[in-house]
C-alpha cells in the first residue's frame, strides 16, 4: 500500500463532477439479488477459501518484488490460480518499470559504543558506503530547516514515531519521511539518509518503501531504522559526543523489468461486456512474504469472485478480479489498467481494491452519485450484519483504483481495522500468521456482497469519462 | 538465562542436608532491620536507578558476547559503574574460556519455491555451507527415533512450539531441541541441523543460544530459524515434493578468551566479612542489546544494594553484588566464582541472582533450614506489599549461583514473571524498550529488602561447606 495522497486526491476530484448527470435516472438492486447475497454472505463466512488462497501464494512464491524472479512466478501463480478457481476467463497484460534490487545492507555505530544496527535500504536508494557523524532531527520539518551546506558529511537521521491509527492516518506524517526525508537531507548536504521506520512496531524490524529524490539531487544511500535502532541512536546522540556511523547499502536501480497484470473474470449473465473491478497487487516488498500487504487483497477478491461464480443466481454484469502488478514502487499496475481501459470507462460499473491488510472491515462508502445512493444504501444494508458502518463521503478509492478513479470510474471503500497493519507492513514481518482466517473470511464475505449487489444493480453508480491527467509517479 | 536444570539439580541436592546441623538455633531479623526494610522498599519502588543503569549497560555497550570486544568495555563499563555509584570495593576477577564468534549466516530454499530463510546459527555451531533436502521431525524424541544413516546428505528439522509459561517451565522441552538435537540429527547422518527457535513469539526472529555436540561426533552447522520461518518451511515441505535448503553459516570457535566477574561491595557494619552475594551476568548474545538477558539482573541488583547503601541504618553484613561473565556459554562466571569463593562458603549468608528478565517479581523461596524458617518468614512478609507470595519449597538458585548452591552455598530464588521473556530470549529484539520501568523498579525493591534483611538477621541461612562436585558443563 502506498499513494494514499493521490487516491484521496482522485477522490475530491471525482466527488464534485458527477450529479450533473443525474438528474431522474434512479440506480436500484431488485430484490432477488438482496435475498441471494444475504446467502453469499453466510456461504462466504463460512469458507477458508480466501485464506487459502494468501497461504498458497506467500508459502509457494513467497517474497515478489516487482521484476524480480519471484515475481514472474508470481504471475504464473496467478493465472494458473485462477484458471484451477474455475474463473471463465484469464489473461494477462503486461506493465514495464524501473527494477529495483536490494543486495545486501549493513550498519553500524563506530567508535567508543560500537554496535551494529539493523536497518533497511529505501526502495529507491542508490548503494553505498557512507562514514559521517549522525545529526538528529526530530521530524520532517526540522530537517527541511536545515540551512543548505550545514550537513556537509554527515547522516542525517529522523527520529520520528509515526502514531498508531484505526484508518492509517499516521501513515501520513510517517510517509513523508520516508519520500521526502531524503531529497531535504540532500539539501542540506548530507552524504546519507537515516529515519526510524515508517510504523508503529517495537521489534527490530525496518520498514522499507520506495523513497524519490528530487529532479536535479544526486541520491544518497537512504535508509529505515528498526523502532528499538532508532531510539537507540537517539540515546547515543543524547549522550553528548559526537557519534559516528558507517552505512553500506548494495542495492540500486538496474534497467527495465516487465511484469503483467493478471486479471480473472465470472462472467455476468446479462451484461458480461459490463464490469465490476475487485482486485489487490500482486508484488510484495522483498523482506516479508507480503501476506498482509498484498496477498490478503489478491486472495480475498479471487475468493468473493469464486463464491459470486458459484451462486445460484449469477449476477447481471462480470466480476472481474485484478492482480495488479507493481503497485509498491509507483503504482504501475493501476496506471498501467486505467491506460487500457478507462476508453471502455463506462463499461467499468464501480471498482473497489483492498490493500490495507487482513484486518475487518468497518465501514462502507463509495463515490455514488445521487442517482445511485438508493443502491449504495442497499449495499451499505447488505454490509450492516459484517459489522461494517455505513460511512458515506469518507475516504478514497484503494491506490491501483486511484488511476481508474481519476479518470472516471467509480469506486468502493471497504475500510479495514488498520490499527495493527503498520506493526508489519514493508516488514520481514509480513508473514501468513499475522492474518486472522475468521477476519479474512469477513472481508471476502464484504467484497463478495458488495460486487455482487454492484453487478446485479439496474442502472449505474456514474462511471464516466473525466479529463483528469494523473500526476506522474 | 541457561542451565536451569543444573540449578535445579543443585537445589535437589541441597535441600536434603542441611536440616542435621539445625538443632537448637534460631535465625531471626531484628524489629528494626524491618522498619528500615519497609522505607527501603517504598524508595526502591520510587527509583528509577535500575532502568537507568540497564540503559546505561544496553546503550552505551550495546551488544556483549563473552569474549569479544564489547564484553572487554562491558566489563569496563561495570567496574567504572560501580565506583561511580559509590560502592566501597571494586575489583575483578578473571574467568577464561573458550571463544565462539558469529560472522555470516544466511540460508534460503532453493528450487522451485526460492526464497529466502530467517535463522541464527546456534551458539557453538561450527561453521559450514549445507545443501540438501529438508527432512522435518516434529519433536527430539521423533528425530532421535530416526535410525543410524537415514538421513544421509539431509537437513534434520525439529518444529516444535515451545509452550508459553509464566515459570519458564516451556523451555525444559525447548531447551533441550537446542542442546541435544544436533547430536541426534549427526547420529542419524544429517549434514546440517534446523530447528524452530526456542521461543514463544511469532516475529521474524530468531533465537541463538549454546548447543553442545557429544563426543566423538563431528559437529555439524546447526541454526535456528524463526517461528514464521519454521511454519513456512513446514507448510512447503507439507506440499510433498522434496524441499532443499542451501545453509551457509560463518561461525565457529576460536582459541581460548577472557573476561572478568566484576565485583562491588556495600560494606556490612558489624559483621563486613560475611556476605549476602546478589548479581546477574554482564554478557549477552550478540543478536539484541541484552536488556532483558540480563542487563535487567546487572542493574537491578547494582541499584538494590546502592539503595541498601544509603539506609540510615546499614546492615550488619556486606552485600555483593557479581556481574558474572560468560553466563550464555556455560556458567564460566558462575563456576569461577564458586572454585574461588567455595572455600569461604560459610561467609556467604546467602545468594540470589537475577537471570530471567525483568517481568514482576510473584514469589518468593529459599533453601533456609528449619531454624532459618522464622526469618524467612519475615522476609517473606516484607516482601508481601510488592505482590510477592511466599512459596516455600519452590524453583531453585539462579544459574550463576547454581555452583556456589551446589557447593554449600544457601540460595534464595526471587520468581520473575516470566509469560514474555521467551518472547525475547536470545534474539534481536531483546532491547530496552521492552523492559517496563514499574516492574524492574518493582524487582529493584524486592532484591533490596531480600538482601537488607538477610544481611541483617541474627543467625544464618544454613550456608555449609559440601561435597558435591558441579558437572563439568
């Protein structure tokens, strides 16, 4: 998960531009479909099929970063895993990036209190071997205060605890360091970048992401502390003597890579050419075996697909299931579905990705216009017995949606309980038992009532043609 | 924390023999010795000098492993802490052993589902590369079944799930996979050993600690690799088709090293050549910073007998305190304290070491014989008010006291709560933010009336001279 800015931004772009069309059309779910996605439901809680799917892919792939050889099996998993679900049609389509590899990284405290320090490379980061003095700052903005030249030499370090939140919101401040902590450190003239992760753990465990540096910067070996690394280093700084540190990173950007986006689809019964969008990403960070971030997004939405296949009464319109590729260093997979298909954005009824962990999900809203809310409150009813709040004006599509919103598509949020997520998320923590089966079967259950509903409505919930350019990542 | 089950042997072999020299006697504690203990435990509980002297130790020294170059400052580090707390005797006394070094250790699956390992070399591991296919056990008892050369060119691996306890009692079971599973897995022909880390969390993080090889065999790389990890491996070789790891580890023994207990005393008023001996170890493992293994036990009983220090009235003995060196690899501190000090086992009034974390302390014991049980008793009552039971009868000495109590030496046991410790034990993640300032403070009380007391009853504690010779570890 990442870019929650720009899908937020996607999102206040599309809120105002709609209701212009409304005017007396009225989208509506006919009643029969009410009645068999109250069965969907059931049948999803009681199922493991999701779970199934996320322990598959992490055990079986295990860690993908985007373009790496895990990657392409990844894919291959992918197809060959919806093709085994019974899914009408699989194709892929191909999505190029910069590849980024992470080799090796060490880091230590020299001098009279020498000890190693754990630590990651920044997506993003040029390798290096850096020795200078740490210069503490205790956020974003002192840093950005630095006079230019004052760091000559020196590792710049922020020593900032991103707080903890139900809906990610700490991820906003902690971020920022992490994509524009480096650029200010450069600035300033250090010859290398330190943060305390972007999380809210207290284990020894990094977060990695990708970082940028600005046009016209030479990058620095960039890098995240563990929580306990970084409160150690605040205590050694602390002390009062200057303290010294050597970083060696081996890792960079090497070429281009290529890698697909893999997409299922259950076909719909009277609109098949119409389509609801459910999906996760398909790469992870290479430290963990992104079971949380993303393979519970991957797994939940090919399960909800596989149970809306297997209901009696199939839904009117096609579920089409996304396995985007490289969303983690820029969302190149979204960008690269909305390219190909926001000219067919009409056919697109609404889309909805989850990306924000395994945790329950809470809350249900989307971009319906006014013609629509009568079947976005049907939903929302739909929705009330998971324990999920109707919550209409909050949030934003997912980020591999992000690209599609813009352009147009309406989009879903199913917000789920983040309070735990940024304890592994980008970590060597991201494994399959941070998931809770029961919470994952309550998500597949939400995803699988909401698309079917989506699919089954008569009218549309205002995916329309937008001229919005999005921003280049 | 180690070799609990040589402590428990001690205070077996203890128990039985002392009751003889009984007879008329009767230890007691003076009605004033009592009241100054109460103020004590109030200023103790108010203090924060133990958390700061652990920060001290785990920031400033960081990582110790016996015999390297941060247990030399380690031990300097004491020295100079105790003289800066105002002890009245200083002094060191030097322990050899030999030396085991960590460099390297990587491993991954190779094949088709590639993808890397979390492990740790096991403390006293040769080191080695290994690559062969996994064959996995689900406990010691199934791989000392195995027979003599099935497992030629294989990886043996144990997954078992040390239980979660507040005693500890889990690592019984969990201990001995790591000291007797190599020895099993070379028995049976295997080139290398795995085994699920002796813990209770689920992090990526492994847990080190010595094993041993029995004679006559050619030790073999053996690791430990973290609970996901475990699962991980167990589920890809639950798919059926052969599993092969690549291990590479670069660790071994090298030569001989040494390294010092390290010794402050508060002087005793009328009686300052008896003793009561309280103490941790100063080395740790060179994964985490050793905060609660055992920095937690070095300054929590400096800061106790500090404490003790400034009552406005001193106790009639002295109260030692021992910073033992190389705990983690065999009691080297431990059994060099009891070959030098043994002689003069009837000036130790009584020992207790603190080596099980830095949970709350829940129960109080000791070896006192039935005319010492009256002063007990008091001690027990004054140690009520920090939520301390009396248990007589139960658990044993510490480890480094181990020696001594086998030796003649009485022992008291202060029960740490210890439901997380195996949470941290022996891995990265052992740092000082897991230490809860209240409970050590808590702990810091408890030792400072314990040994107030017993170095201020009249009578002793049954300490005497006997034959029991401490197996060669």
């Amino acid at each position: 998960m990442r870019a929650r800015l720009w899908a937020a931004m996607a999102a206040v772009l599309f809120t105002g531009s709609i209701t212009a069309a409304a005017a007396t059309r009225e989208t509506r779910i006919p009643d029969a479909s009410i009645q068999a996605a109250a069965e969907l439901r059931e049948r999803a809680l009681d199922s493991d099929l999701g779970y199934k799917i996320v322990e598959s892919l992490t055990t079986e792939v295990g860690p993908r970063l985007a373009g790496s050889e895990a990657d392409a099996r990844a894919v291959a998993w992918a197809e060959a895993k919806f093709r085994s679900l019974g899914f009408d049609k699989v194709w892929l389509e191909p999505v190029t990036f910069p590849k980024w590899e992470r080799r090796s990284e060490h880091a230590a405290v020299i001098g009279a209190h020498a000890q190693p320090l754990t630590l990651t490379a920044l997506g993003g980061s040029p390798g290096g071997t850096v020795e200078g003095e740490v210069a503490r700052f205790k956020d974003l903005a002192a840093l950005e205060a630095a006079p230019a030249g004052s760091l000559a030499g020196k590792i710049a370090f922020i020593d900032f605890a991103m707080p903890r939140a139900k809906d990610g919101a700490g991820y906003g401040p902690g971020g920022r360091i992490r994509s524009r902590g480096p650029s200010a450190a450069i600035r300033a003239g250090a010859a290398g970048y330190l943060m305390r992760s972007a999380g809210t753990d207290s284990h020894r465990m990094p977060h990695t992401g990708i970082t940028r540096f600005d046009d016209g910067l030479t990058p620095i070996p960039s890098a995240a502390l563990s929580a306990p690394d970084a409160e150690q280093l605040s205590r050694l700084v602390a002390l009062g003597a200057p303290i010294r540190v050597r970083l060696a990173l081996d890792c960079g950007w090497d070429g281009q890579a290529s890698s697909h986006n893999v997409i299922g689809e259950i076909r719909g019964k009277s609109k098949p050419d119409e389509v609801v969008v459910i999906g996760g990403h398909l790469d992870s960070w290479d430290l963990g075996t992104g079971a949380i971030d993303d393979g519970a997004g991957v797994g939940l939405t090919m399960a909800a697909a596989k149970l809306i296949g297997q209901s009696k009464l199939r839904p009117a319109r096609t579920i089409r299931v996304v396995a985007f590729a490289n969303e983690e260093q820029g969302l190149y997979g979204g960008k690269a579905y909305a390219a190909k298909h926001l000219p067919d954005v009409k056919k697109h009824q609404i889309g909805a990705e989850s990306d924000f962990g395994a945790g329950r999900i809470y809350a249900y809203s989307s971009s319906a216009p006014d013609y629509a809310k009568a079947a976005d409150a049907q939903i929302a009813q739909a929705l009330a017995p998971l324990g999920i709040e109707h919550t209409p004006g909050k949030g934003g599509p997912g980020p591999d949606i992000g690209p599609s919103a813009a352009g147009g598509m309406a989009w879903a949020r199913l917000a789920q309980d983040g309070t735990d997520y940024f304890d592994y998320h980008h970590t060597p923590d991201d494994t399959l038992d941070k998931i809770d089966p029961k919470a994952l079967a309550q998500n597949v259950a939400a995803y699988a009532v909401f698309a079917y509903l989506a699919a089954s409505a008569d009218g549309d919930f205002g995916s329309e043609a937008k001229k919005v350019t999005p921003p280049d990542e």
